[in-house]
C-alpha cells in the first residue's frame, strides 16, 4: 500500500489511483468525473493541463483533490492549488503526487496542499523532517498545513 505524507504524518493511503486494483474509494480522472461515469465519487485527479474551473459545481462533494505534477520544474499544480483554495473555496484534502521533491514541500504547503504522494525513491520521513524545518513565513498563505506554528509577518 502506497504511503503518503499527510497533514504532518505518515499514513497509508486509503484511496486507488486509476488503473489501480484494490479496496477503497477510487480517484477518478476529471473526464470520468465529469462524464459521471463513477457515482458517488468523492475523488479527481487533475494534469497539468486540467482546468479547475470545471470543478467549480462539484467542489463541495469532493473529498480529495490529486494534483498531477510530470516535471519537478512544472508550476501549474501550485496555481491549480491556488485556484481550488482561494477561488473555489475548496475545504478537502489537496493532494500533490509524482515529481515533487522533499525541498518543494514547504511552498506547495503553502499554496494550500495538505497532502504529498511521492515519486518512487523519495524518502517521506526526510521529506516530513524538511517540512518542519521551517518556522516562519513573511506572506499569507493558503494551506492550513504550514498555519500551525507559522509566525506570518504583516
């Protein structure tokens, strides 16, 4: 079972990606979403190229959010992250998945990702000791993950 950094711990995780088999709710691509080809479903993933407005009328049925990142290099996940949270008002858990490094944890967090599903060979205790290497920030901040303890300056 697949283990994810969330809101500061170590757990399994209870959902299955796309193609997965298992037990537990399924992650949908937002073309199953939006054709409601998986009733009930509480779970998208988004690509890079996904467009969040979309999910603007089914914000408050979902319970998880997957953002995407191909490339460690590649920002749209931080402002799809942005867009959910601030714009969309998105209160459920937004998780950031594949190319995502241990360093990029605290500004992802900040844009308002709760959750981190690693590439393969990525550590998530080194990656849950980074994040609690910083102590303060000097701008607001979308995620609640960074608030506890964050000592933002006006």
């Amino acid at each position: 079972m697949r283990q994810i950094l969330w809101q500061r711990e170590l757990r399994a995780d209870p959902w299955r990606y796309p193609g997965e088999d298992g037990e537990g709710p399924l992650v949908q691509t937002l073309t199953e979403l939006l054709a409601g080809t998986g009733a009930g479903a509480a779970g998208v993933r988004l690509g890079p190229t996904d467009e969040v407005a979309l999910l603007a009328p089914l914000v408050a049925r979902l319970a998880l959010v997957v953002i995407q990142f191909e490339t460690s290099g590649d920002g749209r996940g931080y402002s799809q992250a942005q867009l959910l949270r601030q714009r969309l008002g998105y209160q459920g858990e937004l998780r950031a998945a594949g190319a995502i490094r241990r360093d990029h944890l605290f500004l992802l967090a900040r844009c308002g990702f709760d959750a981190f599903d690693f590439a393969p060979g990525e550590d998530p205790g080194a990656a849950l000791a980074q994040l609690a290497s910083y102590s303060v920030a000097y701008q607001s901040a979308s995620g609640k993950l960074v608030q506890p303890g964050m000592r933002p300056q006006p």
